[in-house]
C-alpha cells in the first residue's frame, strides 16, 4: 500500500458508526444518478466498491438489482450487512478485490475513488471484474469545491490549525484532476470507451452541531486534522465555526451548503 492508503485506513478505522450518522447522509445524495449512469435494474449483476454504510447497496437491491459489496473497513461491511440484508458483503482493499474477471454487469464507487493511493490502478481492477460491454460508474468530490465543502476548512485554518505530518497526499505521478475532464481522462486511461463525466451540484440541509458532528468526530482528513490537535484546537475551530455559519444559516435555523461532485461512466 501507498502511504496514502496506510493513512485512510488509519483515519477510517472503527468510524463506520460516525460516519453513518453524519457524512453518509451528504454523500446519499449521489446515488440515485450513480445508479443511472450504471444502467441498473431488475437483474443487474452489481458490484459495490467501498459500500460504506449501505446506502448504495440498498438502493440497488430497491430497484431489483442482484447486489455484492465491498469495502476496506470492517465497520462499515457489518453497516452494510445490517442495512441491505439481501447482499453478499465482503471486506476487500482496492485496487484488489476478491472476484473474477468478467463477473459483474455494473461496477459503482461512490465517493471511494478520492481515497485509495492507486486510482488509475483501482479502476483498472473494477474494469477487470466488469463483464465486457458492461459499466462503471464513479463519484469523486469536485476540487476546487462549492463554498459548502470549504466550512469546516475554513474553520480549520482560521483557529491555525494546520496538517499533521503523517497524513500522506496521492502521490503526485498518480494523482489526477478532480473535474469532469479530469476523471474522464482516468477513465480512458484505465480502458474505458464511451466515457462521460458530469458535475452535480446540490444544496445539503443540515442544523449547525449535526455538520459540526462528522468532523468533531474524527470523520475524514478534516476531522483528523481538527482532532489531531487536541481538545482546544478543537474548540478553536468551534468557536470560528460558528461565526462561519452565519453565511449559510437559513431562516429556519438550517445551514445551506452548496456541494459539487463529478460523476463519470465508461464501458468496459
């Protein structure tokens, strides 16, 4: 594994309950498009890279689709087990995973592709267990992103909160541009014909302490980045936080966080 994958599964162990309760509810928003731009159906033979807290899977299984699902962290394989009891759930790190070639007529990641150290490498493996003629469909996190993705980063940096050490990046000769022409340009790279990639955007509704609660939590780079400094970096950045917020408070007493995603499909 690259550093970068050391870090992810050091900063997502044992988090599947946090991030079900918080992140998971922004990044459902995807799901229903990343289904589409699969073609799934009564029938599809789908596979599920990083099923997180099963939000994917269970919308798959809704639409009669013969569902597996996988994912790096033990936690969030029973969360997915738990919330779409009708899938074979396994544990599995990119970019290898415990299948055969050909055995899928859909591959989905949703948001997973922004988290592995080997993204083209990751790909590859998803086209190799995508029967020829089949699809895979994939969301990263738009960058630069809407103002919304920026709240907690703003935070952050506002109370001087800076990187720990040890949080690796993509190494730079893997890396590549999180825009539509960037990711389309991943998907080629990886085999991929007839690839299309689009930005989504989208409004979260959240109440101030619930978005606060993910990162707070741990969730994510920007929840390491807030814990790692201790107690009071994290009450240094709650107290910039909440001065924040008033940018995106509406009337009822609920943030408006605009978001940006791009979501890219190919054949195989």
């Amino acid at each position: 594994m690259t550093a970068f994958d050391v870090m992810e599964r050091r900063i997502w162990g044992g988090q599947a309950d946090a991030y079900a309760r918080t992140a998971a509810r922004l990044c459902v928003r995807t799901v229903p498009a990343l289904l589409d731009a699969a073609g799934v159906a009564p029938g599809t033979r789908l596979l599920d890279v990083g099923c997180g807290s099963g939000n994917v899977t269970a919308a798959a299984l809704g639409r009669g689709a013969a569902v597996r699902a996988v994912d790096a962290e033990p936690g969030m394989v029973e969360a997915t087990r738990r919330a779409a009891p009708g899938a074979e759930v396994r544990s599995g790190v990119l970019p290898q995973l415990p299948y055969a070639d050909g055995e899928f007529d859909a591959v989905v990641a949703n948001f997973v592709i922004n988290h592995v150290g080997r993204p083209l490498e990751a790909l590859v493996e998803m086209r190799r267990v995508t029967r020829p003629g089949g699809t895979i469909a994939v969301t990263v996190w738009q960058l630069p992103g809407a103002p919304g993705q920026a709240l907690v980063g703003r935070a952050a940096q506002a109370a001087g909160l800076t990187r720990p050490d040890w949080m690796a990046t993509v190494d730079e000769e893997r890396n590549f541009a999180r825009t539509p022409d960037g990711l389309a340009a991943l998907l080629t790279a990886a085999g991929l014909a007839d690839v299309q990639a689009d930005t989504h955007t989208w409004d979260h509704r959240a109440a101030p302490d619930d978005w606060w609660a993910g990162p707070a939590a741990g969730i994510g780079a920007i929840g390491t980045l807030l814990t790692s400094a201790g107690p009071e970096g994290v009450a240094a950045a709650k107290r910039e936080y909440d001065a924040l917020c008033g940018e995106f408070l509406a009337e009822d007493g609920l943030l408006t966080l605009p978001h940006a995603a791009v979501l890219a499909s190919g054949t195989a």
